[in-house]
C-alpha cells in the first residue's frame, strides 16, 4: 500500500544486515527490495537486487532461498515481456523445489510458469500448469492461492472460447470467497463473469 515507506525500510534493513554482514540477512533485504521495484514496474532494478539476493544465497548454499530467488527473477522477467528468461528461471526453482520436496513453493511456481506459457499463447500449456499447481494447492489447503488459480484457469478457459468452463471457475472462486471480507478478489470474479 505504500512502496515508498516498504522501499525505505528493506533499504535500511539492507544496511544493517551488512553492518553485520549477515549474508542470509542481505539476501533477504536484497529480495525484499526487488519486491518493491517489482511492484513499481522497474524492471532492472528489480533484477540486479534479485541476482545479489540469489548470489548470497549461492554462497551460503541456502536452497530454499535459491529457488525462490529463480521464481521471483522469472516472475521479473515474465512482467518485462522476456518469456524465454522466465521460463528458464522458473524452471530452475521447479528442479530445486522438487529436491527439496516444497510441495508449496512447487504449486506457486507451477502457477508462475503458467502465466508465463498464457502470455505467450500458449493457453493449453499454461493450463495444465495451472491445473497441476491447482492441485498441489488443494491437498496443501492453499486457499489464496487456489482462488487466484482458479481465476486463472477460467481466463484460459475464456481464451480458448470455451466459455462454460470459464464460467464453473469464475463461480468457484465466487463460492470460495462467500463470507471472506475480500471485495477486491470477489468484484474480479464478477467482473470476469460478465465479459
């Protein structure tokens, strides 16, 4: 809600993490400084914090972080338009994910990796990795996710002209938002069901 005030704090938390060269500490504030260049839509900005956080947690051979670091540069790079690099990068944290067993983090970057193939029209492919992600999502009750899933999969579906099927999942995630104080998410699901 407020970049500006998020930007100052991740630049100070960075600061202080070097002062105490705290490697994990610096990846972190590096990361969370990309998430509000991310935000902002500065792009390269976002990329060079992202390959500094992914740089430190290289060193400290912190998988967990590595992988995470890969999905958010190939979310980077899915923003800015390089399908390729996003791809590539999303890739990465699928194969460190699976080694380590993330079955959560595996269900975001499945969901990552499909918007990345719906950007480029490729709508079949990046519904099975919606559909793959749904599923994960599910058995681990990721209930956020599974609406933004959802919502994801009925734009496909819409995409391909196959209008009931958008329609069974707009309307899902309706009957998952009833009586959760999200008009935002609720309103974006009506908006969809009337397109």
């Amino acid at each position: 809600s407020d970049p500006r005030k998020a930007f100052t704090y991740a630049r100070e938390a960075l600061a202080m993490a070097e002062d105490l060269k705290n490697e994990s500490r610096i990846g972190s504030a590096n990361r969370a400084i990309a998430g509000v260049y991310t935000f902002t839509a500065i792009y390269d900005k976002a990329l060079e914090y992202l390959f500094s956080a992914l740089s430190q947690f290289k060193n400290l051979d912190d998988s967990a972080n590595m992988a995470r670091c890969y999905d958010d540069i190939g979310v980077v790079y899915r923003l800015s338009g390089d399908f390729t690099n996003a791809r590539s990068n999303l890739q990465h944290a699928i194969d460190v994910n699976k080694k380590l067993r993330d079955n959560a983090q595996i269900a975001i970057n499945y969901m990552n990796m499909g918007m990345a193939y719906l950007n480029v029209d490729s709508i079949d492919k990046g519904l099975s990795y919606f559909t793959v992600s749904y599923m994960i999502a599910d058995s681990l009750d990721m209930e956020e996710e599974k609406v933004i899933l959802l919502n994801n999969i009925g734009y496909g579906f819409a995409r391909l002209g196959q209008h009931e099927d958008a329609l069974k999942n707009f309307y899902k995630v309706l009957e998952l938002m009833s009586g959760k104080p999200d008009d935002f998410t609720r309103s974006e699901a009506m908006v969809n069901i009337a397109r």
